[in-house]
C-alpha cells in the first residue's frame, strides 16, 4: 500500500515536532538547573522525612499486632484460640492448612523478614503482613483498611500485596 506523500510530510513532521519537543524540555531542565546553581541552590530538596514541621510516625505498636493475631486464631501461651478455624478461613479466606506453609515460605524471606529500623525499633512481623495483603485480596479492601487490625501501615500493606500476588503467581 502506497502512501501518498502528503501522509509520508505528516508523519514526518510530527516526528520532528516529538524530537523538537524532547530537546526543548531538556533546554529547559538545563537552563533552570544553571538558575539553581547560580543562586546557591545546587543541592535537590528533602521531600519529606525528618524536618521541622513534619508529623511524626505513628507508634504502631508491631508486637501487640502480632501477638493479638497470635492470640485469635492461633492461641497462645497454652490457651484456645479466641475464633475457630472456620472463622479464620472466613476472615482470611484460605485454608489454615494453606496459609501454614505459606507463611514458612515468607517468612524467612529478606524483604519479609522481621527488621530494626533506624532508631533500633523492630519493624513489622511476617504474621502481619501475609494476614494483611491476606485481607486487601480476599475482600477488595483499599490498603489503608487493614491497618486497623494488623497494625501495619498503607504502604508496607500495599507492597506486601504486591510481594505476595507476584509471588502466587510465579508458582
């Protein structure tokens, strides 16, 4: 099929217009870069993190999360758990006898792992996390619904339910 050469100048002109408009952008980033450093500003500001004015971290409290997921449906210290095994399988939405072995696999993993943070304080536990991306698939939930339970926040949820729905996936 032959096109005809007006198409053929159309093309060509926006793909010379595209080029125009990438070598433009980075005109621009280069000019306001050499702005930057000619008033002292070289260095790219902190976006968030510790700085005055900023809320501080929640005190999420990683143990009693753990250990009340523990307590509900696993038992502890030589006590029932407080639901049956119906009620897990209905709240989690997958077998004890699947999420055993599962949870083996993880956590032993790096990113899974149990971690000290900066101020030496341990970080999440594997529990809370598998039960939480457990949730958010089982029920549809938006990330930041079970922080309330597990007591893990809306990004560690979100990336252990990424983790976890790649994960299932590989296998």
């Amino acid at each position: 099929m032959d096109a005809s050469p007006r198409s053929v100048a159309v093309v060509q002109f926006y793909k010379d217009l595209s080029v125009a408009m990438v070598l433009g952008a980075r005109a621009g980033l280069i000019v306001r870069r050499a702005l930057r450093a000619a008033h002292g500003r070289v260095e790219k500001r902190p976006v968030g993190g510790s700085r005055p004015g900023r809320r501080p971290n929640r005190h999420r409290d990683f143990d009693l999360g753990a250990h009340s997921i523990m307590r509900d449906y696993f038992g502890v210290g030589g006590e029932p758990p407080v639901y049956r095994k119906r009620d897990f399988e209905k709240r989690n939405r997958i077998p004890r006898l699947v999420f055993r072995p599962l949870y083996v696999v993880f956590r032993n993993e790096p990113w899974w792992r149990r971690s000290t943070n900066a101020t030496g304080h341990l970080q999440s536990h594997p529990l809370q996390k598998l039960v939480a991306a457990l949730r958010v698939l089982g029920y549809g939930e938006p990330y930041d619904h079970p922080d309330e339970y597990c007591r893990v926040s809306r990004s560690t949820i979100a990336e252990a339910t990424r983790r976890l729905t790649k994960f299932i996936v590989n296998k």
